[in-house]
C-alpha cells in the first residue's frame, strides 16, 4: 500500500520562495529542476509539461511528495515492435523441475494463467507463478520438450507459443516464440 505524502519534499527555498510554495496556487504541486532546469534560479517559475518518455533528454524533475502522489496512470498494452515473445528458461531447471519467465508480451503483457505442454502434445497442465513473470512446474524426467505454452492474459485473451523450448534447451538461455 503507498501511503499518502507527509511532506512537500521540495520547499521552494532555491527560488526564494520559502513555504509559500505550500500555499495557493502552488499548493505544494512543485518540483526541482536539475540543472538545465533550474539555470541558476533563472528557471524559477517555470512551467513544464511531461508529454511522455524522452529518450537521451539532458532534463530531470524531482516532484515533491504531493506532487508525486497526484500523478495519474493508467494501463497501455504493452508493444515491443518486432521483438517476439521470449522465454527465459531458469539457471536451476532439470529433469525434474521447470521455470522460465515470460518477457516481451505484446499487449496486455502480464499472465494469469499459464499452461505447458511436453513432447509436442496438446495435454496442457497448469504451471504455478513462483513470483514475478516466473512460472514453475514440476515434471517427471519423462516429460520431455519441445515444450509449448498456453498464456492467459487478466482480460482473458489467450496466446499459443508452440514448441518454443527445444529438446536441447539450456538453462539460462532465452527462446522466442515464432
């Protein structure tokens, strides 16, 4: 649970402002400016909107705790272009013990309900969520790859990545679905 800001963090004192900052109409929305901001007190005052991601833009913004706690959000799908849905295979798998974690899911992009299926086989049997992207399932040495995966997202849209884990998989190594 995040709890509500205590504080202004930021206190308006590097432009002269002191706590008015806490008053309206600034109410404590306030944030500090790295340097290309701040301009040697020449920025105070200034506005800025944050549109979206910036990639390589020498700016930075610290938020006070207000502030930062009245930012909006929402969930976008998630698009990795081209890049294919990838499975990372755990260091610790064996004969007797799967993992993997699902990376680059376009979409809606995080899994309720994840499913395996061995040898090429349609027989899918529910894999258990470990923690984070990380799904387990433990199987008999004669449960062999190719290993194909059934992916059921929280709006219920479900994805078939088929024979994605060779027979020669490696732990460690990552494999993308085609």
């Amino acid at each position: 649970m995040v709890e509500k800001p205590r504080d202004d963090a930021c206190d308006g004192a590097a432009c002269g402002w002191e706590d008015d900052v806490k008053d309206p109409p600034l109410s404590s929305m306030i944030s500090a400016g790295n340097a290309n901001i701040f301009l040697k007190g020449k920025g105070c005052g200034n506005c800025f909107e944050c549109p979206g991601y910036c990639n390589k833009v020498p700016f930075h913004f610290d938020l006070s705790g207000f502030a930062f706690g009245m930012l909006g959000f929402g969930r976008v799908p998630c698009s990795y272009g081209s890049t294919k849905i990838a499975f990372k295979v755990s260091q610790k798998s064996n004969p007797n013990w799967f993992a993997m974690a699902i990376e680059y899911a376009n979409g809606d992009g995080g899994f309720g309900h994840v499913e395996i299926a061995a040898g090429g086989t349609q027989n899918y049997s529910a894999m258990d969520n470990i923690w984070g992207a990380v799904w387990k399932k433990d199987i008999a040495p004669s449960y062999k790859p190719p290993f194909s995966f059934r992916l059921t997202s929280a709006d219920g849209k479900t994805l078939v990545a088929t024979n994605v884990i060779p027979l020669n998989f490696a732990p460690g190594q990552k494999y993308s679905s085609t």
